[in-house]
C-alpha cells in the first residue's frame, strides 16, 4: 500500500511540473502604490459630480520592472453596482516624473487614450489623469522587491 501511495504522489508531482512553464518567470513589481484619494478627497469619492456617474471605491497601480503598470479601481454606480475595472498600460520615469501610456491594443480590442503625467515625491504618487479638470489621483507605496 505504501508504494501504491509514493507511485501515486510521484505522478501527481510530475503531472504538476509538467503543466508548469519554467521558462516564464513571473513579473517582477518594482513598486505598489494604492489610491488615497482624489483632488484631496478620501475614498470613497466620486469623479464626476453626477448622480449616474460611478464613485471610486479603491484603486491600485502596480509598476513591474518590464515598464508595465497595472491599474486597477474599484467603482460603484447605480446600474452596475460594484464593479473592477483594469487597464494595462506602460510607463517611464525621469527623476521624479512619471508618465503613463497606452500600449498598442491588440487587433479588435477597445482603443486606449490614456496619457498620464505625474510626480512620484518619496513613497507618494500624485497622478495627473484629466488636466482640463485637474483630476488628480494621489496614491501612497505599499512594497517594493
């Protein structure tokens, strides 16, 4: 009996490498930054003053070593109640400044228009995202590897 269970062990433990990609490493995060608040106004808030608009509950951005950034908000609205919504983008960063791209979007998929500009100030980050409103996301670090 205890070699039917090793053999057994033995071919779950093959079957689980096997399905296991070694060549690709995950990504490495430079740096965390989770959302505070918006133009000075602590989460929960809203973007737009509009009833129907959706409020931000929380929001991340995660900056990965390959000059990808990920960012991620939590809203809530009427129609759709709670609800994720992320976006893949890419960055660069001179000194203190950030900026944050679009990539090319695959064939078929939604255009993206994000162009972000900001201001990274120790561990905080204040994010431009609308200039004509100013609408300024400002994020604190939560890790760095």
């Amino acid at each position: 009996m205890r070699l039917v269970c090793q053999k057994a062990f033995l071919l779950a433990l093959v079957v689980t490498l096997a399905c296991h990609d070694g060549s690709t490493a995950p990504p490495v995060v430079v740096v965390g930054f989770a959302l505070v608040n918006i133009n000075g106004r602590p989460l929960p808030t809203f973007v737009s003053p509009i009833p129907e608009a959706p409020s931000i509950t929380s929001g991340s951005l995660v900056l990965y070593a390959s000059g990808r950034a990920v960012m991620t908000e939590q809203k809530r609205d009427l129609v759709n109640g709670d609800f994720t919504v992320t976006t893949t983008l890419g960055y660069t960063i001179i000194g203190d400044k950030i900026a944050i791209f679009c990539l090319a979007p695959p064939p078929g998929a939604a255009t993206c228009i994000a162009g972000y500009a900001g201001t990274i100030s120790g561990l905080n980050l204040s994010l431009t995202i609308d200039p004509r409103q100013p609408l300024v996301y400002n994020y604190s670090s939560y890790g760095a590897e």
